[in-house]
C-alpha cells in the first residue's frame, strides 16, 4: 500500500509505493507537491480576497495530508496497471491538476513546434535561418496531417519515415536532409528539456545524395542576354554580385547603404552563411555602378525589393525569380514559378514531382566570378580571399593581400 511521509528540508509530502518489475520489486518515492504546513493566511489577507470577490483555496493540515494520501494510492495503482506510457502521463495529468493544479500534460506535436519557433526566435537567428526554419515545420505539418496534434511521444521512428519519402517525392536529397535535421532539432530540444526520453530521428537514416547537377559558369553572351531581361533592381543585384566577387544571393539582396562607406572607398561585408567579415573595395566600376543605384534606391537597402522577399520568404523564393529571368531568356528547361500540372509538363512524362536542379542559378554568378579571376591571371590564394572561400588559404590571403591587390584583381572582371 502506497504511504507518504516528510523528506528533510522540503515543504512537500513525498508518496512512496513498490511496483513490480522485471527484476523484481521497485521502490518508486515521488514529490506529491502537496505541501504539508500550509501557509497562514492573515484575517487582513482574507478580508482583502472576500472584498475582491475571490475566495482562498488554503488546506488545512489535514485536508493536505487527506490529497497527498490520495495522490499517492492513484500514483500506485496506476503504475500498477500496465498502461501504455502515454495513457499514464494521461492520467497522472489529470490527477495532478485536480489535486495540486499544476499539470504534467505531454505537449502536441504542433504546440511544440510552435514554441520551439517562437525560442529560436528571440534566440536572435538571422531572418533567412528562421525563414528555414518555417519552411522545414511547414513541409513536417504537411506530411503529419491529422498526426501533428498527437503528444509529442507518440511520433514514432515509422512516421518520420514517411515524412522523409514525403520530402524525397518533392525536392532533392541535399533540401530534404537540411529540412530532417531542422524538424529533429525540435525534437531534440524536447530531449534536452527532459519532455521527452528520446529523439526519434535517430533512428531514420539520411537519404543518399544521389548524382549530383554540376552547376557552371555563366558565358558572357549569356550574362549579356540576362542584364537584358532583368529590370533595374536585379540587373543591379547581378552586377553588385559579380564587381563584389560572386557574393551569395542572401549577402547581396541585403545589403545596405551604411555598409557601402565612400570615404574609405570599400563595401562592408558579414556573409549570412559563415559570419565571415569582408572588406570589399570599391574600384570605379562599381564606383559607377553604386552612384547609379544611389538615385534608384536611396532608401536603406540598395535592392528593397529584393531585401523585402528575402527576409519575408527566404532565399528560395528570390532564387526562383531569379531562375524565372533565367527561363525567360532560355537558359533553364523548367520555369520555377510555374505550379502544380503546370510544372509538371514542362519537361519529362508530366509524373515528376521533385524538383528540377538546373545547371544555371544566381550561385552560378560566384561561380563565374571566380572563374573569370582566374582566367585573368589572378593568384587563387587571392581569389579566394575575394569570394571569401573559408580555408587556411583564404586566412593567408588576407594577410598577405592588401587593398591595392584587391583593386587590381576586381578591376580584370569584365564590365557590364
């Protein structure tokens, strides 16, 4: 028969009970949270909640004695009983609310994800992580259906697998691992908080890579027919990217006046994707090009546009309108704004879903800056240190290149 007693140095009673094990029995001993000297409660106090309307829900000591004995034969026949583990949290739950009012509810699966967002959020994350974030949770949603309300330890090792050949049927092995490890970085935060024992991700294998698309360079022909298509905010983001040395999509479509500093004649840089620190120089081509966009965008960002959807909807969105430009001038076989049945038809038998890498993309323009760097006879250790290329290497060209180095090299790329 369960029994409670008093722990040395704590307020609340203790419940202790033995339960059958495989080894023989258990002796379990848990807080009740009951405490067993109530608080004293003032005439002063009393009539203040009574003049408020509120009534004082204080034990006696015996009224607390009488519930912790309570909660302590529940706590023993309920552990006797062979539930599963969920239906115990269940039902230990709803006896701890109605006893002490505080709750051991499991969480759902969706109120989880929801306040592991909300976390990382005031963590400080860059908008375009927390923009991944949101798309890897959606996508997770969208396989679960019905399942996303379940507690967070019923999601078995068997669902997740069906999320990841969800996620296989629709986009690449590459995207769909970047979306398993951000939904399992939920999950293992639940973990780290002692919500849940373990991490059922674990226990899902990786989808191999697969043949991968190689991506290459843009010839200028190409690059000549693209400045033409494009309106003045992206021709304005192909050539920053480019006179900048192939700087990322995300670097680009974010970056502001106050990093462009005129006196010192050099545009300074974060990368999203490493936090490295570049020093860019502005040589007159960019010069130029600056005083330009200064008179189209003389707000905070030099492409507004471009910043708006990058931070709203992440980098995928903007690289598809990219790409967009890119199929519009017959460089890529797939459109990827087209949807659905639409998109579908565009190439193959209309039954793929997954989808289509072309060989072309805004990434390409790092690649063609680069390769033009290097066609005009400048030193890789210095190309590496323009792109901003996290090596040994790169580190050493920054110290042993300096501004004047760097001019020279950016002023060889050709001029749009």
């Amino acid at each position: 028969m369960a029994s409670i007693y008093k722990k040395p140095n704590s307020p609340y009673w203790y419940a202790q009970y033995r339960v059958r094990t495989a080894t023989g029995w258990k002796l379990v001993r848990l807080s009740t949270k009951i405490k067993h000297t109530p608080a004293t409660v003032t005439r002063e106090v009393k009539e203040a909640a009574e003049s408020m309307g509120k009534q004082l829900n204080v034990l006696t000591r015996e009224q607390a004695m009488t519930k912790a004995q309570r909660l302590a034969d529940a706590l023993e026949s309920t552990a006797r009983a062979n539930l599963p583990a969920y239906q115990l949290r269940r039902a230990i739950s709803a006896l701890s609310t109605e006893l002490t009012g505080e709750s051991m509810e499991m969480p759902s699966v969706k109120l989880w994800l929801d306040d592991h967002m909300r976390r990382i959020t005031r963590n400080g994350l860059k908008p375009a992580s927390i923009a991944n974030y949101k798309q890897a949770f959606d996508k997770f949603r969208a396989s679960m259906g019905e399942r996303i309300n379940l507690p967070l330890d019923r999601i078995t090792p068997l669902m997740l697998d069906d999320f990841k050949n969800h996620l296989l049927s629709r986009v690449s092995p590459s995207t769909a691992n970047i979306a398993l490890t951000l939904v399992s970085a939920a999950f293992q935060a639940a973990v780290d908080y002692k919500i849940i024992e373990t991490n059922p991700f674990t226990a899902i294998t990786k989808p191999h890579k697969g043949k991968a698309v190689k991506r290459r360079k843009f010839e200028l022909e190409e690059l000549e027919k693209v400045m033409a298509a494009c309106n003045p905010e992206w021709r304005s983001m192909v050539k920053t990217c480019l006179y900048t040395g192939g700087q990322r999509l995300g670097d680009v479509a974010t970056l502001r006046w106050s990093q462009v500093d005129e006196k010192r004649g050099v545009i300074r840089m974060t990368t999203q994707k490493k936090g490295k620190p570049l020093m860019i120089p502005i040589f007159p081509a960019l010069k130029k090009h600056l005083q330009q966009r200064k008179k189209e965008a003389p707000g905070d960002f030099l492409h507004p546009e471009c910043a708006n959807i990058f931070e709203s909807k992440g980098s995928g969105r903007l690289s598809n309108i990219f790409s967009h430009i890119l199929y519009q001038c017959g460089l890529i076989a797939k459109d990827p704004l087209a949807a659905g049945k639409k998109y579908k038809k565009q190439e193959g038998n209309g039954t793929e879903t997954r989808r289509h890498v072309n060989e072309l993309s805004f990434h390409s323009l790092r690649y063609t800056a680069t390769t033009m760097l290097h066609d005009a006879g400048v030193p890789p250790a210095l190309v590496q240190a323009i792109v901003g290329h996290d090596s040994r290497e790169v580190h050493e060209g920054y110290i042993d290149f300096g501004a004047k180095e760097f001019t020279q090299a950016l002023e060889k790329l050709p001029k749009l």
